[in-house]
C-alpha cells in the first residue's frame, strides 16, 4: 500500500504541473517577450555602437587622406624648390653679365620658365619668407655668425638660400648669415 501512495503521488503532481502549463500559456508568453525585447534592445544597443564606431572610422580616414596628400604636395613642392633655387641662381648671373643679343632672347625663355615655377608655387599657397631683418628660429636657419659693423647682434646679413613655407607650415626655413 505503500507504493500505492507514492504512485498516486506522482501522478498527482505530473497532473498538476500539467494544468499549470495549460492554465498559464500567457506567463510562459510574457516571458518570452520580455526575452524577446531584452534581445532587441541589446542589438539596437550594438547597432548604435557600429554605427557610431562606422561613422568616426569614415572620419578618421578622410582626415588621413587630407593629411597624406598635403605631405605628399609638400614633398613635391620642396622638390620643385631646388630647381627654383637654380633658376634663380641662372637670373642672378644672367643680369650680371653683357651678352649678345642671340643669347639674350634665349635666355628671356629661361625667365619665363623661371616665372612659371612662382606662378606654380602660388598657386600651391607657397610664399617665399619675406621677414629677413632679424633672425627667427622658426623661419630661419642660421649657417653661419660674422662680425657686421653695420648690423646688429641677431640681424640677418644675408639670406644665402631663400625659405618658402606653405599655409602657415614651413617647408624650408631660409638659410642665413647672422651677425654676432
């Protein structure tokens, strides 16, 4: 009789658990919703972070890309200026010296091309530093210090090789001779 009780326990209990899950279908519903949105909101919550994580890469990488192709203009352009130190270094000697006729409207083309190259740089934002009365460590370049009777301590004597920067960025500090 014993087993009997126990039997009919069990039975008892399976029955009632039976009832349960058909008396409550909404609470089993309800918290598969309640699953469902803590799902939903924990996507949304994702979505908004790539999105975000998307937006400031795309940011990222247009502000590189402007950053590389003003380093790679400025690495032409101060390639370009040696040739224009050479052209001016031609003009110099070009209107120290008689020449014939001939080789004068030869050499005019070279100041046209020489006109060219500051056309190019201007163009380009290039300025050639003009501030060549005292000397600035940030413009210039100081080669070399002599004693000037006519100049001061810290003026510049004489630009050997002329500076050109570039939207406020210098590309060149101009090489001088400062007086002691």
């Amino acid at each position: 009789m014993f087993r009997r009780k126990n039997k009919d326990k069990s039975v008892q209990d399976d029955t009632n658990k039976k009832k349960g899950e058909q008396e409550n279908p909404e609470n089993n519903e309800n918290r598969e919703l309640e699953s469902c949105k803590k799902q939903l909101d924990e996507v949304k919550r994702k979505l908004v972070r790539v999105s975000a994580d998307l937006q400031n890469f795309k940011k990222r990488v247009e502000k590189e890309k402007i950053q590389w192709i003003t380093i790679a203009q400025a690495e032409i352009i101060s390639g370009i200026l040696s040739v224009v130190d050479d052209f001016d270094r031609a003009m110099v000697e070009y209107e120290k010296k008689e020449l014939p006729q001939e080789l004068k409207s030869f050499l005019d083309g070279f100041v046209m091309i020489s006109k060219s190259f500051y056309k190019f740089l201007e163009k380009y934002n290039v300025k050639e530093i003009t501030e060549n009365k005292h000397f600035d460590p940030t413009l210039h370049e100081a080669i070399s210090q002599i004693d000037s009777p006519d100049h001061n301590t810290d003026e510049i004597v004489e630009v050997v090789q002329k500076g050109f920067m570039r939207k406020d960025k210098i590309l060149r500090p101009a090489k001088v001779i400062v007086a002691k």
